[in-house]
C-alpha cells in the first residue's frame, strides 16, 4: 500500500481509547494532539481527567524559576485552563479528576479560579486539587514575602468561593494567615478530604485550631506553629506534624475517632522537655506511629509511649534517628524499658 494512502490506525480507535489515552496525559501534551486532525480537536474537551501543572510549560531541561520565565509560564497556565475550560462538552457532565498546579500571581490566579467555578458549577467532579506555588519557594524570601502570599491568596479565595467551595485536595505553601483565615478556609471548603501546609503560619508560635467533617489526612511540614488542636475531625485518619520547634507536646487531640496514622517530626533540642505520647494520644486508635527526631543527639532525651494508649492490640513505632547515634531508648510506662539500635525501623 501506499504511503499516501495508508490508514491512521491510531485515529481509527473508538473515542473511548483515545481518551484513555490523552488521560493519561497533562493539558499541555494533550492539546498537542489537536494538530492530528479534525477529530483529535475534538477529544481534549471530552476528557475526565484535567491536569495542569504549570512547571510543564517550562522548556525542557529547565528546573530553575526566574521571574520572568514564572510570569511567562504562569500566563501559559491561564490560556490553557480558559481554552480547555470553554471548550468543554457540557454533555459529559462528570470530570473524575481535576489538578491544577500554579503560581499565586494577583490576576492569573484569580482567572484560574474562576474558570474552574464555572466548570464545578456545570460538571460533577469527583476529586478537585489546587497545589499553589510561590515565588518565595525559589528564592531566599523573608517574613515581609510570607505575608504579602498569604494576603495575595486570601484575596484569591475570597474572589473565587465557588473554587474552593469543590476543592477535595489543598496544597499551600509560603503563606502567612491572619488570624481566622485558616478558619475561613476550612469553612468554604467544606468538601476537604486532604490539606498540606509547608512553611505557613499565623504570626510567630501560634496555635492552630483544626476543626472539620470531610478532611481524612492533614500534613503540617516546616510551620512554625507552637501547637496543632485537632478539635472535631470526624473523618480523620492520617495527621503529620514535620518540624516542630516547642517547648511543649505538638498535638491536642480532640474528637478523632479514625485516627489510626500519626507522624511527628521534631527538631530535638536540648531545652526541650520530655515527650509523653501517652498524655496527647491517649484514648485514639493510633496503630502506626513514626517519631523522627533532628538536629542535637537524641540520646539527651527519652520518649515516652504507653502501650495502653491504643485500643488495638497492635501497632507499630516507627523511629528516625540522626546517623551518628549509637541508640534511642524508648520507655513503656507500663512494662519496663528497652534500647532500639539507631536502624531500628529506620525510615526516610
């Protein structure tokens, strides 16, 4: 057979297949495909997955973000959501999983919302992601830039309730809050199932208040928050604390009655006091809990965990060391004590 006259094989596939296939792709690499044909123009507003991740409109090889490459791709970000958005065919009505992965930038983030309220307005979507980046991420920023992002993203959210108010998946980074916008937040977006904050807080040692009927995992990594109360988190079944600096135990836990996964993460200092798991966890379901301790020697310290505090007959302790520690030794307030070699269950 001819070359000119040789069947596409691959658009001759019913829809089905080819949407399985541009699934599995970003929005950028499937709206690439629209150059194939007539028909492959059509596919991209058909599909049940929408992934956006801004860093993918870097140029290949690029891992370093300027300013100006940041403003650039961020604009790229805005045109593919607006563009796949409108063309969306309102007769598939059900979008299993939308992520959207951008820059918090005054205007750009606010087209992204509310491009994506028009569609949870229209659509059933079953799992909705934002993962919002800031500059301040790769550059040396100070505390001046943490609040200028959070007032930057409280903007941003109170201009787009209809966003957030879908959101199942939260990802926050490099943001100071006022005092109740945490609080605000979590009351718009009352379909939460998973929260991540990385280096946010609400002024200096500051104590967070988490209440919540959807949210199932919470991961606090590098905040400087003095203590995290998990008031009414019905749902609850993972919680991670990494890089706790306090002169006091991190947790206060309420109604968690799923709770089964802990992971606490402290930055072991010498004029810290001893950590009683038993007076913050008892009474939870915990059955796997990881303890990781940083910076000066564990071996000045003694982590106390009752084996009593756990409705389940089994659980696991798992325990990061620094490498150069010889031993940790961990106490059972009910059953004497033992000595865990510094690979014991290591993890990370």
């Amino acid at each position: 057979m001819e070359d000119g006259n040789r069947e596409d094989v691959l658009s001759n596939l019913p829809d089905h297949i080819l949407l399985t296939i541009l699934d599995r792709l970003n929005v950028r690499d499937a709206a690439r495909t629209c150059v194939l044909s007539r028909r492959w123009q059509q596919l991209p507003a058909m599909l049940s997955q929408i992934k956006l991740d801004v860093l993918d409109f870097l140029p290949e090889g690029t891992t370093a973000c300027y300013e100006r490459e940041i403003v650039r791709i961020n604009g790229a970000a805005v045109e593919a959501t607006k563009s796949i958005m409108s063309r969306r065919d309102p007769s598939r009505n059900t979008i299993h999983l939308l992520s959207m992965k951008f820059f918090l930038r005054d205007n750009d983030t606010i087209s992204i919302g509310h491009a994506v309220g028009q569609i949870m307005a229209t659509h059933k979507v079953e799992t909705a992601q934002f993962a919002i980046l800031t500059e301040a991420h790769y550059s040396r920023r100070g505390d001046d830039d943490l609040v200028y992002y959070g007032r930057n993203f409280m903007l941003f959210f109170e201009a787009c309730p209809g966003a957030f108010g879908g959101l199942t998946r939260l990802k926050l980074q490099d943001l100071r809050f006022g005092k109740s916008d945490i609080c605000n937040v979590l009351l718009t977006c009352k379909q939460l199932k998973h929260l991540r904050m990385f280096n946010c807080n609400s002024g200096v040692w500051t104590t967070l208040q988490v209440e919540h009927l959807e949210l199932g995992e919470l991961e606090i990594v590098n905040c400087s928050f003095r203590k995290v109360v998990l008031i009414s988190l019905p749902k609850l079944t993972q919680m991670a604390f990494h890089g706790w600096i306090a002169f006091q135990d991190p947790l206060s836990v309420g109604d968690v009655p799923l709770l089964e996964t802990v992971d606490l993460t402290n930055v072991c200092l010498s004029s810290h006091k001893m950590v009683k798991l038993s007076e913050f966890l008892g009474g939870t379901s915990v059955r796997n809990l990881r303890l990781g301790f940083e910076s000066e020697k564990v071996s000045r310290h003694r982590c106390f965990a009752s084996y009593g505090f756990t409705s389940f007959s089994t659980y696991i302790i798992t325990c990061l060391f620094d490498a150069d520690l010889g031993a940790t030794r961990t106490s059972d307030e009910t059953a004497g004590s033992r000595v865990l070699p510094a690979n014991f269950c290591a993890y990370g």
